[in-house]
C-alpha cells in the first residue's frame, strides 16, 4: 500500500454531526474512487459496526476511527484516533466522559441564544443531532439556517457561536495525554486533527506538536479539506521536524456544507511517511 493510495481517513456520520450514516457514505466513499477509508466521529465509536460492515460490503479497506476533542492552551483542538480496537473498556468510558457535558453546554448556550432574540434553539438542534449525546455547535448552526437567521452555517459560526459571539459557551474537553493514551492503548495511532484550524499562536503550535510527541502521538494530518496547498507544505514540514507521519482525510460532514468531498483530495507531499503504513496489521480487509 503505498503513499498514492486514495485515503480518506477523516468523515462523519449521523452518529455525531454528519449528515449521512455511515452506509450511505461507506457508498460514498466507493463512488468517489476512496480505497483506504475511516469513519471518525466526534468523541463516539458507537458508529464502528456499521461502518466496518458497510466498509465490506464496498470492497473498502477499513480503519476504525474517532476524532476526540481536547482542550489545550484554553483552546479546543482535536486528536483523531485510528487503528484501534473498538471495544477497548478505558476507550469507551473516556468517549463517554468526553462526551457529557454536551448536553449541559448545548442548554446554556439556547439560552445565550434565546437573550439574543432566537428563541427554541435547543429544541430546533435536538431535530438534527442523530445522537442527543452529541449535540453540539453545528447542529444548532443548522436550525438557525433552517430559521432563516443566516444564510449558511459558516455566517452563523462567525456571527453566534466562535468566542465573544452571543451562542458561544466554552467547555473542558479531555486532556492531551489522557486522549493520546487511549488512543495507543486500545492498539491505534493517535493523529493531530487540521492543525491549521486551531487559533493558536506559534509558540502554543509548537508546544502541541511538542507534547502530542512525548506523549506517543505518531501522526498529523497534512492533507486535509481545511488546509490550503500552502498549509500541505508548512505541515509536510512540521511532520518531518517532529517525525511523525501525515495523514490525508476530508473531513467530510454533508454534500451540502463540506467543501472537500469524501476522496476528492490530492495525494501526500513526497517524502512522508503515510500513516497507514504504520497501520497496516490494523486495516480491515475487503
């Protein structure tokens, strides 16, 4: 399996805040040429079962996936885990303390919300979370769309729901070394998630690379549906400075709000280790 190879190892479902399950886009997957594919939803592997099978049903390779929300420097960024057993006890019970307050935060921020004049916001999300677990930002992005409040859910992060916005209502979310942990101890590899996206200063980017290392995080995703040509090459970089390997995934979430489709990214930069490589006793075989 070599670095060509169209992987797409970073997509959601219905089970967190996609909006296709997870057959429907093993499906996808395959249209779009995808051969290597994971399914990695937000703090939740309870979607693993049907992906796997779907995967197989395809004629897909598979690695199991979740992408685990952490706070680092007062910031959120995110750990996507690939590669690992899926039934793994400590894993599952850090998921799902990753994964309460959810419901708590998504309550105050409908009433952030209802003080700006927007009324019902935790009903209208609750309609588009798949999982109440997992309700979260984009679903409530999506009702405030489905009102007619803004045009699209980008305008409604940027006006309601980033830091100093009206919706916006921080959360602690698991620590670095606790997500890293069990990534590796549930047999997977742990990846920095589009570092590009994360609000942090050059100083605090280095500390995360930094620190995801020491604590036995082995990849980063340089191609992704975030990232600009121009960002490929300054992760390409930071991979090698770090040796870690690079990982490629859309993050795909919906045909109607993603920009990169599942499989329609451009390969690795050369020179890089490809994550799968270090995966390759994990992938499930079609």
């Amino acid at each position: 399996m070599t670095s060509s190879i169209n992987a797409d190892l970073h997509c959601h479902s219905t089970i967190s805040d996609g909006t296709l399950s997870p057959t429907t886009l093993a499906a996808r997957a395959r249209a779009n040429g995808v051969q290597l594919w994971a399914l990695t939803d937000h703090d939740e592997i309870s979607g693993q079962h049907e992906a796997a099978s779907a995967a197989q049903a395809q004629g897909l390779d598979y690695l199991t996936g979740v992408e685990i929300s952490v706070t680092f420097a007062q910031s959120t960024v995110h750990i996507v885990g690939l590669g690992f057993d899926f039934h793994d006890a400590p894993l599952t019970y850090g998921l799902q303390e990753t994964r309460g307050g959810r419901g708590a935060r998504a309550q105050d921020m409908a009433q952030q919300l209802a003080l700006a004049g927007i009324p019902g916001a935790y009903e209208g999300a609750l309609r588009y979370a798949g999982n109440p677990e997992l309700i979260s930002r984009t679903h409530f992005a999506r009702y405030l769309v489905e009102q007619g409040v803004c045009h699209d859910t980008s305008e409604v992060f940027r006006r309601f729901l980033t830091e100093g916005k009206p919706g916006f209502v921080p959360h602690r979310w698991a620590r670095l070394g606790d997500a890293v942990r069990w990534i590796r101890e549930a047999g997977g590899v742990a990846v920095i998630a589009h570092p590009a996206r994360y609000d942090l200063t050059p100083t605090e980017e280095y500390a995360l690379f930094s620190e995801f290392s020491q604590h036995g995080g082995q990849a980063v995703e340089v191609v992704t549906g975030s990232h600009t040509p121009a960002e490929y090459a300054i992760y390409a970089d930071m991979a090698r400075e770090f040796g870690l390997a690079a990982s490629r995934g859309s993050d795909f979430h919906s045909p109607q709000e993603s920009h990169t489709d599942l499989g329609q990214l451009p390969p690795l930069p050369t020179g890089l280790t490809p994550v799968w490589e270090l995966l390759q006793p994990r992938i499930v075989r079609a």
